[in-house]
C-alpha cells in the first residue's frame, strides 16, 4: 500500500524506492511526495503498466 511505502522508505532509507503509480491507500505520487518530504535523500522511480494519461499525468 501507499502508507506501507512510505513507512518502509522512511524506516529503512534505501538509496532508491521503486513503486507504481497506483497503490492502495494513496497514490504513488503521493507517497512519493511524502517519501521526498521526510527523507530528500531517498530517490523514488515511479513504473506504471498504465497507457492512458488521466493514469499518468
């Protein structure tokens, strides 16, 4: 899940988080927000399967 994500990113501080666009709980684009908020060192790489670009954008 979105919260999942970010509870591990900020816990464990890996040099990179790789999520989707789409998660449960909240989206990756704000779980990366988040991410980036509390841990700037963190890089996060968002892949999605998704084509449309209401998903992507």
């Amino acid at each position: 899940t979105g919260p999942d994500a970010v509870r591990k990113a900020i816990a464990h501080r890996p040099d990179v988080v790789l999520m989707d666009v789409r998660l449960s709980g909240m989206s990756g684009i704000e779980a990366c927000k988040e991410i980036k908020h509390t841990a700037p060192s963190v890089r996060v790489i968002i892949l999605t399967s998704y084509g449309d670009d209401d998903t992507v954008f």
